[in-house]
C-alpha cells in the first residue's frame, strides 16, 4: 500500500509540473496576442513597434522643401484623415506654414530630434538636449506635438528609451521600412507596403532625398484600402495600451 501511495505521489508531482508549465505557456501566449501599455514591463521602458488596430502611416522629415508640402496635399486630397509626421526641429522652423498646414488637417506631430544626428554617437546630455531644443522650437510655433519620438537616423538603444521616458515621450519606431529614401523603384516601394497586416506601422519619408514616395503614394493608398486596412495614427494606435512593445539591448 505505502508503495502504491509513493508512486502516485511521484505521478501527482509530474502531473503538476506540466500544468504549471501549461499554464505558464498559455499566460505568455495571451499577453502576446493582447497588447500592453507602452510602460507596463518592470524591466523599464520599450518602443512601440507594432499596435493592435489599423495601420499607421508615417513620414519622417529631417530636410528639404520640395517633397514635404505635395505629400501633405496628397494626403488631404485623398481624404486621408490619420497619418503621422515626425519632423525635426530645424526643418519645421524653415516650414511654419506647411507645419500649421498638417495640424489643421489632424494630421500627428511627433519629434524628429533638432539636428538630424545619430543619436548612438552622442552622450547622454547632447540626447537629451536635441529632443529639448526641437520641443522648444514647437512650443515656441504653438503647435501641440504629440509625446512621441523617434531617433533622427532610426538607430536607438537603452539609452535613449530611458532618457525619452524621463522626458515624457514615447519612442515610436515601426515593422515596415519602405526604404523609399534609397529610391529603390515605385515598384519596390508599393511591394513591402502590400505585406501590411493590421497593426502594422510604415515608415516612409517626406524629406527631399526621398524623390519616389510622392509618384508611390497613390499606389500605396488604393494597396491599402484595397486591402482593407483602416488608416489610424500613432496616437489612435496607442490609446487604451493597444500598441505592443519591443526589447532593445
């Protein structure tokens, strides 16, 4: 009898151990598929890279004068009520105008640095300065920017998600790159913009280096309603935690 007794015991801790496990599994798998506020984890802060519903389209601005207000009036002449500009501060001083312009129609503002510098080769004081001078530059235009931000060359790290928390600004930083600034064809845009999934967000540019997103933009308009994908902004895509979240090292 007490061999009986030892052997389902062992069986009872195995059965155990794969439960837990099972629930473990089950708990990680839904906190994937239900996305979590932007600063939820313990571990600190993390950049949206992806959200829950629709897709976001953004245009980061670092220079130039001549793509930027034909791409805004694209925008508007199709109806296209949410999208997102990330400008810096030098070229939205050049650009009062056309800046007010995207306001008006509704369009997101979020910071795209001061001087257009890769922030992985500035300390942590020059960082902090750029995102406080291209604030400034807003402030001083009225414009109510939204607290979002992405590093001026794309590259960011720990740092910078730690110093854009401190400052009150979400790093949003995207899962399809167009690469359209490297003017690789009309076509070769318009192909990574088809894969959109829901909860995807585009980087495009609106800079003067970018000289075939504005001939692609139609195209990558009609592939998405096509597709059946709601156009939402970046704080549409973030409100009520719906925007997923990205470990940097």
């Amino acid at each position: 009898m007490n061999y009986f007794l030892i052997i389902n015991g062992k069986r009872l801790k195995s059965f155990s151990i794969i439960l837990l496990t099972a629930f473990v599994t089950a708990w990680f798998i839904y906190i994937q598929d239900n996305t979590l506020p932007v600063f939820s984890t313990s571990d600190g802060p993390k950049a949206v890279y992806k959200g829950k519903d629709g897709v976001a389209l953004t245009f980061n601005i670092g220079w130039g004068d001549e793509n930027a207000e034909p791409i805004v009036d694209l925008l508007i002449k199709n109806n296209i009520k949410s999208a997102t500009f990330f400008l810096s501060g030098s070229w939205a001083e050049r650009q009062p105008d056309l800046v007010n312009k995207m306001v008006k129609h509704g369009y997101d503002i979020g910071l795209l640095g001061y001087e257009y510098k890769d922030y992985k080769d500035l300390e942590d004081v020059e960082i902090r300065r750029d995102i406080l001078k291209a604030e400034q530059v807003f402030k001083k235009m009225g414009v109510k920017h939204k607290k979002i931000l992405r590093s001026p060359t794309g590259h960011f790290d720990k740092r910078l998600l730690k110093i854009s928390n401190q400052l009150g600004y979400t790093v949003f930083h995207w899962n399809i790159n167009t690469e359209d600034w490297k003017n690789p064809g009309v076509k070769e845009i318009v192909s990574k913009v088809k894969k959109a999934k829901t909860g995807d967000i585009i980087l495009l540019h609106a800079s003067d280096s970018a000289k075939q997103t504005i001939i692609a933009l139609p195209e990558i308009l009609q592939v998405l309603k096509e597709n059946g994908l709601k156009l939402v902004s970046a704080t549409e895509m973030m409100i009520d935690g719906k925007a997923k979240t990205n470990e940097v090292n």
